[in-house]
C-alpha cells in the first residue's frame, strides 16, 4: 500500500474552489485508489469560516457541537461532533487567514460529490473518497485524523467467521478501514505549511467498493456503544 501526497496551491478563507484545485493538482487517479481530503479545504470550498475578530469562540464552539461537556480544568469544553471527540468542535484557527474555520456540515454529502466528481473525470469504476480531520486520544499526546465523512467503499472489514492461526473461529473481530486509512494520511500529509491536503491511498488490501452510502456499518448509535459511560456528562442537541 501506497500513501502519495498531493501538493496544491493555498485554499484561501473565507472561500475557495476545492474542485478547481483537485482538477488542476489531482491528475493521476487510478481504478481502485482512495482520496483522502482533509475537511479544512472541503469547508473553505463552502465557505464555512467565520472572522476572528469580534467572535466569541467559545461561544461558537458550542454552537458548531453536537455534544459539549462543561469541565472545571480547562476554559473550553469537550466536545463531539460528527460521532467524534473533536477538540473546540473541529473549529481551526492555523491557516485560516483571519478566519476561523469550521468542519463541513454534510461530510458525507461532500464525499459523494467530490466521488461523482473524480470518478467521471478520470474514467475510474472503484473509488473511494474520505474526509479527515484531526482528533485526540486520551492518555495520547499529539494529533491524528480520523473519517468524518466517505464514500465508495464499505467502511469496517468484518473477520466473523475466519479462523485465528490456531484454528479457533472469530465472531466479533473487524476492522475498521477507513479511520486507520486517514489516520496514516496525517503522517504524509502533515500539519504546518505543507499544503498537502489531499492524500492518494493506492493498492489499498481488502477494500470491497460499492456505489453507496454505507455510513451506517461504520457509526454506532449511544445507547450501544461500549463507552457510553463516558457521554454521561455531555449535553447533546436534538436531532
């Protein structure tokens, strides 16, 4: 497997065209590569930015969350948004030219139509698209991207019913695909001034496509999820 960074010109806030700039630095797309885009261009592209000056961050943090935890340790909440721990809601400050920058609102929508896009200009069947961004693990330090949008591809690799090497049958093992490819894309694509914001995953193993929205085999609802112990103290907003 093959991670190959893409070299762009700057997507300048408050807005910019994301599919101008795939076509003109994304030229060679193979049959079965996967495109991993990070979600600051794809909401520059929207034009999801907001000026620094004269905005209450914290208040717009909480705005942009789909869950927030008041704590006593630190001025900012933690946050969830998009089915994810995502520091001050996903809002970013570097590179943003004066502007705070926000996650997309429709990640997957986003994936489908960047996958329509690619998929027609460069004459590929099997695509798969992802939009990254950058998250933090507890007892973690640094910074690593998660999914928080795809398309083109099922989502978690299912192990149930294959044999360990010693013989004995799986029931429960999977793994999830997409989150460990965009975790590895943050390690070439970099966070600095690399303008890197487009990855191309290539020869990627046990990848099935499809042309569909499977958002559902990857996200696990609240009330099943074996840390929902943790979302105790978090106040969410209605759907």
């Amino acid at each position: 497997m093959q991670y190959i960074p893409i070299h762009t010109r700057t997507l300048t806030p408050p807005q910019d065209d994301l599919f101008a700039v795939l076509d003109e630095s994304l030229t060679d797309v193979k049959d079965s590569d996967v495109i991993l885009i990070t979600s600051k261009v794809v909401s520059i592209h929207h034009g999801c930015c907001v000026q620094i000056e004269g905005t209450d961050k914290e208040k717009l943090v909480a705005a942009e969350a789909d869950g927030v935890q008041y704590v006593d340790y630190r001025d900012k909440p933690l946050t969830i948004v998009h089915n994810a721990f995502i520091s001050s809601a996903g809002i970013d400050e570097s590179n943003g030219n004066g502007y705070y920058v926000l996650l997309p609102e429709s990640p997957y929508d986003d994936a489908k139509k960047i996958w329509q896009h690619l998929r027609t200009k460069h004459s590929v069947q099997n695509l798969g698209v992802i939009i990254t961004d950058s998250h933090s693990l507890p007892f973690r330090y640094g910074a690593m991207s998660i999914a928080i949008g795809f398309y083109g591809f099922h989502p978690v690799d299912s192990h149930r019913g294959k044999k360990d090497i010693f013989g004995r049958e799986l029931k429960f093992s999977s793994t999830n695909i997409v989150d460990s490819l965009a975790a590895g894309s943050a390690v070439v694509a970099g966070e600095c001034d690399e303008r890197q914001p487009v990855i191309v995953a290539r020869n990627v193993p046990n990848l099935v496509f499809i042309e569909d929205d499977a958002r559902a085999e990857l996200i696990v609802k609240r009330e099943d999820d074996i840390y929902r112990g943790l979302f105790g103290g978090f106040t969410f907003k209605e759907k």
